[in-house]
C-alpha cells in the first residue's frame, strides 16, 4: 500500500538512496536535511568520491528519469518549532531517521564534536518523538541504530532485548550497551528515549541496529551519475570496506588497524534499502519499540582487507595491507555471535559479500582515481590522545591529587 514516507538525512550517503527507492516503489515522499555534512566536508577538507550535486538538482534529475517527484524540507532537527512544522504539513506513515552525525571519529576529535555529536543526535530524535506524540502519534518510527550500540561483549548479542533470571525472578530489559564511542553512545541515548516514548506515549517504533554498511551502487543511483550516493573513504566518514576498496585503488596499504581481528556485521547498501523498505511494510504496533539487527555477514577486518587484497589483484592490481597502529580503543580479538533473523524472517534477501561484487565495487571506484586524495586515508583521530597513553590511567587521579 502507498505510504507518506518522510526521510530524515535524505542528502546523505543511506538517505538519498533510500528516498528515490521509496519514490519508485509508488510512495509520496519528502527528504529533510540541514546539509550539516556538506558543511562537515568543508571542515574537514574532504569530498565524497562521486561529485554530488545539491540537493535540489538531485530532485530536479529524478524527477527527469524516474517522472516522480520527491518533496523537499530544508532545516535542523535540533529545531523544534521546524520538525513540528514538517510533521504537520507532511502526516507522514513512516519517518526514516538518518538525520544524525553518524562518524565514530568524528565524535572523537575533541570535547567540542563529541558534544555537537551527541546534542544533534539526541536532541534530534527527542523532538521528533515529541512531534510525534503531539502531531502525529499513528506515524511509525523507522530509526537507523546501531549494533555498536552492544559494543563486543563477551556472551551472544541478541535481537534488542535481554531477559534476565534474577533472585528467582525474571525481566526483559533492552540488551545492556557497551558501545565504543562517542557516536555509537549518542545512539544508545536514542534508544533509551525511542524506548520512553513507546512505553509512555505508545508511539509505534522500528530501530534498526545497522552493522557497517559498503557498496557504491544502488538501482536507482545507478540510473543516472546525478543520482550518485555521497561515498566516503576518509578515516571519518568512510568505513572499512569502502575504504579498503578506495584505497586499493591507487595501490595505498590497505589500513588495517591492528591486529584486525574486530569482528562487525556488515551489510550492502543494497540491502539497507530492503530493511528499511520491509521495516516500512510491516509497522511496529502501537506502544512497540521492535529492535531488528540489520547486517547480513560478519568479517574480521583482516578478513576483508584480505578480500580486497585477493580481488584487487585478481584484476592485476598490487595491493598491499598495513597493520597500522590502531587510533581507536577496542578489542582486537574477541568472541562475537549476533543474532539477526528478524528482517530474514519478514522476506529480506542478502546481496552477499561475493569476489564478483568486490571486482564491481573496485571497478567503479577505480573509474573515478583522479578523485581520490590520498592524504585523507589517515587524519590521525585517536580515541586516546598520545599524551594520555604515555602518562598511563593514573593520570586523573594524579592531577586531581596535585591540585587539591
Ligand atoms: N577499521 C580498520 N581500518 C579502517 C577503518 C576501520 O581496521 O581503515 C576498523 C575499525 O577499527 C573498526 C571496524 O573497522 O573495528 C569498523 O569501523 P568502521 O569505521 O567501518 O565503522 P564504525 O566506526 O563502527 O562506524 C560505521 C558507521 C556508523 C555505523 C557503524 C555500524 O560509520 O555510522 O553506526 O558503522 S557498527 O560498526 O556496527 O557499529
């Protein structure tokens, strides 16, 4: 049935996609975004791979190839009185929110972007919960989380929810969060609130714990190269996969951060869609917040640097891989085993990590090389600054001690 599908980031690398597939699936749809990220190029010197054109022209070519038009509200979620607006004007069935910063490091480079990541993130989502409960309690939340919001713990990760025998009784909390960021806690603190706001308010919600997401290519950025996704590969918002191909391109060392054996699901952008999609069909109840795990494989990330290697010089290319040392904080070897059936249970069919998809990926990447800045494959965010690891963990209480 067609539904009033309103996306949250619709500039971005998942949300642009994600609204022209709505669009031609036969669904009224309308993009918000604040451009934050164009202006977090800027601040950073880097530029997706692609050239992307604004948004508006974005619009104007879809609505040239496909004949369909998609709506456009420019503006900040952190601004009640304009996602209130957006709502009420719009009465969306469904909201897909990506409209959040979604780099771990980025959240990492200093006290000033943990605390914009986190107030963007979550003030966000708490006004698009309150808009609902006050505009339009029937819509359906579809949240992008995150499954480093269980971080790697050492026991089976399972589909949102935990239930606990204790002294003799028994509860299902929300499965207890370890997340390794600063970013990846900013969703922690959205689910909490989206949990709030179904139990109290019986809002209807979906959150979606994506695992890594790669791929350049959906069937409709594939139309047209005005529709092309904004595709990173910079130590901030690229993420591995993507940047292993990227880098495999104009033979710079695959950067494998230590020992590489971090283990994450991951999954195509294709199939991103496809959850989102189904999550949208199937709506969660009144007073439901589910929790679906959406990746379809895990790898190590030796393993997919490994794969990358193999394909890139299937294709002739030299490709060497870097044990670089590791600017992030987590376990390099470690027991990981998620769950994630739900969305194979309501029909989502995995476009696995193959070597013929690797080879198309390369190819395409590779079509674009004179794009590519090598200089931005490392831009030195570390989750503990070195003056830190070299005083050691005594250092708070030392300073704290000297100054009393
Ligand atoms: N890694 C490398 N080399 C690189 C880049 C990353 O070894 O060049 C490692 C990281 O240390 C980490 C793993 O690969 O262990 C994944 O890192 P990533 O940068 O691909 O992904 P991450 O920072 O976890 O964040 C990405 C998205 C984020 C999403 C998350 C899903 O940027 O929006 O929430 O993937 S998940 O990882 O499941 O939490």
């Amino acid at each position: 049935m067609a539904q009033r599908v309103l996306v949250l980031g619709g500039d971005g690398y998942l949300g642009w996609p994600t609204a022209m597939a709505f669009s031609r699936a036969g669904h009224r749809v309308a993009v918000v975004d604040n451009f934050a990220k164009r202006q977090w190029e800027l601040e950073l010197g880097v530029r997706p791979l692609f050239a992307i054109p604004t948004l508006h022209e974005r619009i104007r070519a879809w609505r040239e190839v496909a004949e369909n038009e998609i709506e456009l509200f420019v503006g900040d979620l952190t601004d009640y009185a304009f996602v209130e607006s957006v709502i009420d004007d719009f009465r969306p069935d469904t909201v897909v929110h990506y409209g959040e910063q979604p780099s771990a490091p980025y959240s990492m480079i200093d006290a000033r972007h943990a605390a914009y990541t986190q107030a963007n993130n979550v003030v966000g989502t708490l006004n698009l919960l309150f808009a609902m409960r006050d505009v339009s309690p029937e819509t359906h939340l579809v949240k992008l989380g995150t499954m480093g919001e269980y971080g790697t713990p050492d026991i089976d990760i399972e589909e949102g929810y935990l239930t606990v025998d204790h002294n003799g009784r028994r509860h299902t909390f929300l499965y207890p969060k370890t997340p390794g960021s600063i970013y990846h806690l900013s969703k922690v603190h959205d689910s909490h609130n989206i949990h709030f706001a179904t139990r109290i308010w019986s809002l209807r919600a979906t959150d979606l714990h994506q695992g890594v997401v790669y791929g350049v290519e959906t069937d409709e950025t594939a139309l047209d190269p005005r529709l092309a996704t904004s595709f990173h590969y910079d130590e901030v918002f690229g993420t591995a996969l993507n940047r292993f191909c990227a880098e495999a391109a104009v033979d710079f060392p695959l950067t494998v951060y230590g020992k590489g054996g971090q283990t994450r699901g991951y999954l195509n952008i294709r199939d991103t869609i496809q959850c989102v999609q189904l999550a949208a069909a199937h709506p969660a109840e009144a007073g439901e917040l589910r929790v679906y795990n959406q990746f379809t494989e895990q790898f190590t990330v030796l393993e997919l640097a490994r794969r990358v290697k193999a394909a890139g010089e299937h294709l002739g290319w030299s490709v060497a891989m870097d044990h670089t040392s590791n600017p992030r904080k987590e376990a390099e070897e470690h027991y990981y085993n998620a769950v994630h059936s739900k969305l194979l249970e309501l029909g989502l069919r995995p476009h696995l990590l193959s070597e013929e998809l690797i080879d198309t990926m390369l190819l395409k990447i590779a079509e674009e090389r004179e794009r590519i800045d090598r200089s931005v494959f490392v831009q030195h965010v570390r989750w503990v600054p070195k003056a830190l690891e070299a005083v050691g963990p005594g250092r708070a209480t030392n300073r704290a001690s000297s100054r009393a």
